[in-house]
C-alpha cells in the first residue's frame, strides 16, 4: 500500500478515535444535567404526551396559525410520544438541527448523515415554540393562509413543502390526529383574526428571507461544541435546505396576506415594495386619493 494513503488512513482512524471519546465525554455530562434536572422521569404514554403538552400547542397555534392538533401529531411520531433520547436528552421533540446561528448545545446522533447535529433545549416548551419559528419561512408561506383548524390540508402541505422525505407522512399525521382526536384542540377563527394573524406572521416570514440561509442551513458542530452521540431510530427524517431545488437565494417576497393593517411610520411607497404590489394597484383596491393614507387603515393588497 502507498505511504501516502497509509498515513492518511491511520490519521483518519486516529481523528475518529478522538472524536468519539469527546461525543462519550460530553454524553455523560449531558445525560447526567439530564438526569439530574429531572430526576424521576419515567416514559410517556401517548395520551400521557398529549396532556403535558397540548396546552403549549394550543398556544402556539393561537400566536401562528399552525394547528394544535398538526404540531401534536408531530410531536408524537417525530419523538417516539417524548420517548427518543433526543426527545429525553436534548428536550428535541422535532428534530431541529444545528445552524450556524445556534448558541446552544448539540446533541449528535446519526440521521440523514453520521452524526447530525441536533439542538439542545431548556425545556420541551422551548422546543414546540422553536417548531413554530422553524415553519416560519418561504418554503411554508402558503400554509399560513390555511384556517388553523384546517388540519387535513397543513398535514399536505407540509409534505408538498418538503417538510419530510416519507412519501406517507401526511397520512401518517391524519391517522394520529383522528386516532387521538386531537382536532379537539384546533380552533377556528373569524376572518377578522385571520387577517390579522396573517399580517403578523407573513411580516416575520418576510423579515426573516434575508436571513434564512443562515438560520435554517443545518452545520457540523454549533457555537458552543458541546456535543452528545446516541443512537436514535424514532424520528422521520427531514431534509435539509441546502437542496439546489429548495435555494431561497431571493430576498424580495413572493407572497403576502390579503390586507394590511397601517402602522406608524407606514408610507404607501413602502408598503407597494415590502408586498410587491405597485402604488396604482393599491390605490385602485382601496379607492384611495392623493390625500394619503392613516394609522390603523385596512389595506386590499391582493383582488
């Protein structure tokens, strides 16, 4: 054998020795604040699950949109019902990896890739509210325009987004949600609250475009290199963003709510640039003049 790949190949062996002995180092430290912050914790039954954290679905559903019985179901397939070591360890019920602008710790387990970075929570709550930031984005826009109590259509379209690779995943989460009736949780909401909700939401989604490469790009190791590696079979993989078919290179947006509601500091000029609507279009929705527009006035942004 060549010198050259000889070394190379004691050198890998050598990095790989030492990188497991730094993910069992930092297991233990992980397992033991684990163990130690919870100590009687015992496995949850499915209907356990649903009690302990539907409270904080429902209210993440009322703050965005995403219905409670969608973000169960989820919760329940993605984390064996709170049962994955991701889900025990890193409080991770969603399988929500690294990126580069993750401060907290990691928890490696192999997944779509040999040790995948997985983030580390407080608490499962800080979990389900980063689920709710993690939808917030260009490729899911249009799932925000659905009723939050339409369930059937969010479990779709979630697979449509590429949210998962499994080609059952919708039906996977319609099964959980009508075996569990977990639509119990779901709300509707008047069409009041819907365009406001939808203002809210789709001004964050937009806001966020520029920096979405940074936030949702998943990355070897995160800022804080304190890692963990356990074996994890529960959860349904998720792709990553880095597909040249998902690239969201292009900051402007491509969608937006069906009214604006005008706030201080609001110009019509940059209300038509921030929706890609131009200043005649608007005008004509609105029957506006030349005398402007005011404070808490309702805009028609789309016909």
């Amino acid at each position: 054998m060549n010198n050259k790949i000889l070394l190379a190949l004691l050198a890998l062996a050598f990095f790989s020795a030492c990188k497991s002995r730094k993910y069992s180092h930092n297991n233990k430290q992980i397992e033991k604040a684990a163990n130690k912050a919870n100590p009687d914790a015992k496995s949850y039954t499915t209907l356990n699950y649903i009690e302990s954290f539907k409270t904080v679905a429902i209210e993440e559903m009322n703050k965005n949109g995403i219905p409670a019985s969608i973000t169960l179901a989820q919760g329940i397939i993605e984390s064996g019902s709170g049962n994955s070591s991701l889900a025990k360890y890193a409080n991770n019920h969603f399988g929500i990896k690294c990126t580069s602008d993750w401060k907290g710790k990691g928890y490696y387990k192999d997944d779509d890739k040999v040790d995948d970075c997985f983030r580390v929570y407080k608490d499962a709550r800080e979990s389900y509210k980063d689920h709710s930031e993690f939808l917030k984005r260009k490729r899911y826009s249009a799932l925000f325009e659905l009723d939050k109590n339409d369930y059937k259509n969010w479990a779709l379209g979630l697979k449509q987004a590429g949210y998962a690779t499994n080609p059952k995943y919708p039906a996977m989460l319609i099964s959980v949600i009508d075996r569990y009736q977990l639509y119990q949780y779901d709300s509707p909401e008047s069409e009041k609250d819907k365009i406001k909700r939808e203002d809210k939401v789709f001004s964050e989604i937009n806001a966020n475009i520029p920096n979405e490469k940074k936030k949702f790009t998943p990355v070897v190791t995160p800022p804080s290199k304190q890692v963990m590696k356990t074996p994890d079979t529960l959860r349904i993989s998720t792709p990553t963003v880095t597909d040249s078919a998902h690239a969201e290179s292009n900051t402007a947006p491509i969608f937006k709510p069906g009214s604006y509601t005008v706030k201080q500091g609001d110009t019509l000029y940059g209300i038509s640039k921030r929706f890609n609507v131009s200043i005649d279009t608007l005008k004509t929705l609105n029957d506006l003049s030349d005398v402007g527009i005011k404070i808490g006035q309702k805009l028609i942004l789309v016909k």
